[in-house]
C-alpha cells in the first residue's frame, strides 16, 4: 500500500516554530532549581518535553516533504533577480561606497538613487551613476547577486561533505 504524503505545508513548520518558541520560555523556567520538593517544575516537563519532541519532528517530516523532488530553475532566479533593476544589491553598493562617502553619506546617495530607480523604472546602477563618478561604482565590488553570496558556498560544501561522510548534521 501507498504511503500517504504528509499533509504538512510550510506555514505548518512556521507554526510550529512559533509554538516552540514560546515553549522555550518553559524550558527554561522548568530548569530552576527548586527547593525542598518539586514547585511544578516537572509536571511541566510532562507536558513541554513531548510537545517540542512532537513539533520537531512534525517540522522534520514536512521539511523533507517539501524538499524532496525539488528542482533548481537557475535562469529563472536569475529572472527574479533582475526584475527589480538591481534594487537588492543596494546594501552592496551602499557598503562599497562607504570608505569613500563615508557610512552616513553613502546610504543617503543610494537611498535617494533607489527611490529614483523605482519612480523612473530605471535599474539602480543607471540612477546611482547620475550622482556618483562611474569609477567609484566600478570599485565596488561583489555588485552582482550571484556573487554576493558570504560564506554560503563554503557552508553548504561544508554540509554536504559531511554527510555524505556519514556523519550527519553538522554540529
């Protein structure tokens, strides 16, 4: 017979986050150190310890639901990417232009050249040039979503590699 596919969606792991989360509040106040018996702290623990085992593997299982059989669509989020004229690397080129602007000044200049980018419909490497010299631009680097990254290569090599070991999660 056919196993059912699990039911739970992705607003269902949010939900059990937040659960959680409030829970924790519990774990911590059930480790007080009572006095000479027990206040409650651990008929608490009936109750909390099931439930966050309960929620973890509750968004455990969807997770792997929602995760199997997914496909990557590079051109598609390159399309993503592009469709607000470059408005998500503004960090970037605020960031980079902050050793010669200064931080203050900077965020100000791509502040205003966003704002323009999105009243004229123009990307913000067109509105940013109209006010910063084009070789201050070319001096930032990592403008490109694609290389604006961090650590996440590095981190996602690091896990994989790892289980594909054998050793599991990283810890």
């Amino acid at each position: 017979m056919p196993q059912k596919r699990n039911p739970i969606t992705s607003e269902t792991i949010v939900g059990c986050s937040i659960i959680a989360g409030a829970l924790s509040a519990a774990v911590a106040r059930i480790m007080e150190p009572g006095h000479e018996r027990a206040a409650g702290e651990w008929h608490a623990e009936w109750f909390v310890l099931p439930t966050l085992a309960s929620l973890a593997g509750a968004s455990l299982s969807g997770m792997v639901d929602l995760v199997t059989g997914m496909q990557i669509d590079a051109d598609r989020m390159r399309a993503d990417l592009d469709l607000d004229h470059g408005l998500i690397m503004a960090e970037a080129y605020m960031i980079g232009l902050a050793p010669a602007f200064g931080r203050e000044r900077a965020h100000d200049v791509v502040y205003e050249a966003a704002q323009t980018s999105r009243s004229e419909n123009i990307g913000l490497l067109d509105a940013l040039v109209r006010t910063v010299p084009r070789d201050q631009l070319d001096a930032v680097h990592s403008i490109d979503p694609a290389a604006y990254v961090g650590e996440a290569p590095h981190v996602v090599e690091t896990a994989v590699a790892a289980w594909t070991a054998g050793k599991g999660p990283v810890r």
